[in-house]
C-alpha cells in the first residue's frame, strides 16, 4: 500500500464508487460476500488498491495545503514543478491561531513585530504525489488556497 487505508467512513462516502471499483476486477456482490468469509486477505487487498486509486485522483487534484498550529502557519501551494511554502510564524506565546480569539489578535496583527513570515519552495522528489501526502500525513489539510493567495499578493 502507498497510502492509506481509507477510513470506513471514507469507505461509506465512495460506496458506489467501490461498487464501481468491484465491478471492473470482475468481483460481484455475491462473491465480495464470499471473499470476506473465506479470504479475508484479498478483501484486504482489495480495499488497498481503492484507497490508494482514489488517493491518486485526490492527491493528482490537489494545489493547495494547510497546516496551522497555536503559533505557525504552514502554507502551500503545490505547482507542477515545486511546492511553495509561506511560514507564518507568530511570536506572541499567549496566541493560539486555532481559536477565533487568536486568529482575530493575528487579524489585527500580522504586520507587528510579533509575527514573521518566511517563503520558500522546494522541487518534488521522483514521487510529486507522495511528497504531497506526506505534508497531509504530517497534518497538512487540503484548501482552496484563500489564505495562501492572501498572503502572496501581501508579501510575494
């Protein structure tokens, strides 16, 4: 497996498309039944290569990433050739970006000397899909890219 494992949540969601995924490896619904009571290993197998199919198609889409903590925020955007980065890095302790208080207080303050900001980029390794879901695995979550695009035209 490259990825993970979708959940069973994720699994519920992307029924039909399972269902779809079934069909073209030729396995019905009566056999699936089968295979989870007699091989429980191929139905292992099985739920592995969709989770990594639609990781693929996620990961192929996906251009923009966030990662926020109490203190930084790590901003990206995933271009053909290179991942691009805008570090946001508040320097008051008692300010927490993940509550409304202190995003407000950064709202308010992002020009101050309390907050830093770094750019940088960094091409893909052989792997450009992987290098994404790493920064996901890591806590990185997928966007629309508002925040990123924001703080480009601010300080790019």
């Amino acid at each position: 497996m490259k990825y993970a494992r979708l959940t069973k949540q994720q699994f519920e969601e992307l029924h039909n498309e399972f269902i779809n995924f079934l069909a073209t490896q030729s396995i019905t619904a009566d056999e699936w039944e089968i295979l989870k009571n007699t091989k429980p290993h191929v139905v292992e197998e099985e739920l592995d290569v969709f989770s990594d199919l639609v990781w693929e198609g996620v990961l192929g889409k996906v251009a923009y990433l966030e990662n926020i903590s109490a203190q930084h925020m790590h901003l990206f955007h995933l271009t053909d050739k290179e991942m691009k980065l805008i570090s946001v890095k508040v320097l008051n302790p008692d300010i927490d970006l993940n509550t409304s208080i202190g995003f407000n207080w950064f709202k308010k303050n992002w020009q101050s000397d309390f907050v830093e900001y770094l750019n940088a980029s960094k091409a893909y390794t052989a792997d450009k899909n992987l290098d994404k879901f790493k920064l996901i695995q890591e806590g990185a979550v997928i966007t629309k890219g508002e925040l990123y695009r924001w703080f480009d035209n601010i300080i790019g």
